[in-house]
C-alpha cells in the first residue's frame, strides 16, 4: 500500500481519500478488457518503444460513453493510468471526452518530461473518436490508430 507520505515524498499532495483511491487502481485495475461490443475503437503507439494501448468504446444513441475497456502492452503505468482515465469517461458525452483529452495533449506538449504511457492512451481515444465518427459516416474500419511522434516518418494514420 502507497501512503500518503511516499507520495508528498515524491512531490504530489494528495489527501487520505485520493491515495486510497490511486491505490485502489493501482492494485485492482478497472476496465482491463476488451470489450466484445463496441463500435469505436483506437490505438495508441509508441514506436519507440512498441508499446500499444487499446481502448474500445461503446457509445449509445445519446453520444454517451456507456461502456469502455482496454488491453495494453507496455509499462504497468499504463493500467494504473487507464484504469482512473476509464473509470472517469463512463457516462460522459463523447465531444465532452474529446475536449478533455485535446486539452491534456496540448498540456503534455508543453511539458518537457511528459509521460509517453499517458500519451499513448491520449492518442487511443482520439483514433477510437475517429473510428467512431467514420462508422457513423459508414465507412468501414477496424480501428483508428494513433502514432508517438518519435519519428517524423510516422504519421497518425486511420487502418483498416
């Protein structure tokens, strides 16, 4: 268990009630699944690295996000991250997860040391918000995919 004290050590200050919840996800990470009925999907890559997040969405009628999962292959901050990330999109508009997510990359952009795991979920969700849009718009997909700009000869791209 994570206390309080070893995060203040570390430079953040969190209360009695959010390191329990940090370590709740930490230690029993939520949402860790494909989903098996979704009709958004993205990927975010790191080709430095060969990391990859998949994030699956499932968006009702209303443009709310009703369900969402993920599968990763990576560092282990990349469940502990997704799993609060996950947990706080469920329910909300898919424009207002969009806004919050452009808005967190532009951030990250700014920063000189900021966290390639958390980029790389950033990244799914903007190419699961493509696909979502494309299939809406009926044309046929699997997924969006989303590159790190590690490398200027890889571009964000849409696969199907």
């Amino acid at each position: 268990m994570i206390e309080v004290k070893d995060f203040k050590t570390h430079g953040y200050n969190v209360t009695d009630e959010q390191a329990g919840m940090l370590n709740e996800h930490y230690h029993n990470p939520k949402n860790r699944w494909a989903l098996k009925e979704y009709n958004a999907r993205g990927i975010g890559r790191n080709p430095s690295n060969y990391g990859q997040f998949d994030l699956f969405l499932l968006i009702n009628d209303q443009g709310s996000i009703e369900d969402v999962g993920y599968e990763f292959n990576g560092c282990p901050t990349i469940s502990f991250v997704a799993s609060i990330y996950t947990e706080e999109m469920k329910g909300t508009l898919l424009e207002e997860a969009l806004k919050t997510a452009q808005v967190s990359l532009e951030e990250m952009a700014a920063q000189d040391n900021c966290e390639e795991c958390t980029q790389m979920i950033l990244l799914a969700f903007l190419g699961a918000y493509e696909n979502y849009q494309n299939r809406k718009n009926n044309i046929d997909e699997e997924y969006g995919l989303k590159m790190i700009d590690n490398n200027p000869s890889f571009a964000n791209q849409t696969c199907g």
